[in-house]
C-alpha cells in the first residue's frame, strides 16, 4: 500500500521552517539594560560618582570602628563573588569575612587615612573604586602599627537599586610598629 509523501513532506518542511524561524530571531532580553558611560549624561556619571564617594566613606567608617558585620553588608554574599587577598590568595566571601573579623578581633582601635581614590563609572550599573591609604591600629595588647600604603580595588554592581561591591582587590606592605 502506498502512502501520500505530500502530507508527510509538507508537515517537516513546515518543522524545518519554524525550527529555523525561531533560531533567526533575536533572543528576548529579559536581563536589565545598562547605559555606558560614553552615552550617559554628565549629570548622571556625576550622580552616579556622589553615591559610590558616600558609599565608600560610610565603609571605611565601619573600618574605624571594627564592626565586621557591618563591614561586609557593603559586598554582595554569592558564590560569584571574589577576593584577592593583600597576601595574593583568593578568597570568596566568607573568606573575607574570616580575614578580616581575625585582624579586627586583635585590634583595641583602627584609624583609616585616604590618600587617593578613583572612581570610574564603567556603566550606569558597573563602577571600579581604587583607593590608597594608610592605617594607623593599636592591638589589644597596646603595640602600635602602621601600614603605610594599603591600595585596593572594588568593583561596585547595582543590584535590586543597592550598590554591592561584588570584587575586592587589596595589597598592602607589612605593617610597620611604632615605637
């Protein structure tokens, strides 16, 4: 018995028409739209540097006053997030977070003097921040330090309208005690 191929060929021409059809179209974008700073407006990249300048200050008072946890809410805690550590190690978030409680829970005070910073506004929703500084830290058991240049790198993403740092970078030379 024989069969009509018409049907049978005209129902995978069709296949084939619709398949190729939907891989030609563009890809609906669901994701946010950024602007790059070369279409921004001044005003906007001036805004946008105003808000990671208070950010950042509001951090690094957090520093002075040694409170981790407070510290850390300024980084977005996800698994993509990433440090370099001012030993050269990498390190996630709680990584981090660890470093940092350690030094902090041998500190009796921290005082945090920027010398420099950057900001870069990359797009509307991406800014590099490089700062350099000194420290000046009296343990716990009253011996005082110095680190005399500490520079760093924070990569600053808006999600969900929040600035979160989502990379730190930080390189310091050994401290140096005080006499």
């Amino acid at each position: 018995m024989k069969t009509n191929q018409v049907p049978q060929m005209l129902a995978v021409v069709t296949a084939l028409f619709l398949f190729a059809a939907g891989c030609s179209s563009p890809a609906k974008d669901n994701d946010a739209k950024t602007t790059a700073v070369s279409a921004m407006a001044p005003e906007q990249k001036q805004a946008i540097e105003q808000e990671i300048s208070s950010l950042v200050n509001g951090f690094f008072q957090q520093v002075e006053k040694l409170d981790i946890e407070t510290c850390m809410t300024y980084f977005e805690n996800t698994p993509d997030f990433q440090a370099v550590n001012p030993d050269g190690t990498f390190g996630d978030y709680n990584a981090l977070k660890k470093l940092n409680a350690d030094g902090f829970s041998q500190m009796k005070t921290l005082s945090v003097v920027p010398t420099k910073e950057v900001i870069r506004v990359l797009t509307d929703s991406l800014v590099l921040y490089t700062f350099s500084m000194e420290q000046d830290a009296t343990l716990k058991t009253g011996q005082k330090i110095k680190y005399e240049h500490v520079a760093g790198t924070m990569l600053f993403t808006k999600i969900n309208g929040a600035w979160k740092a989502t990379f730190y970078h930080e390189s310091a030379l050994a401290p140096v005690a005080v006499k």
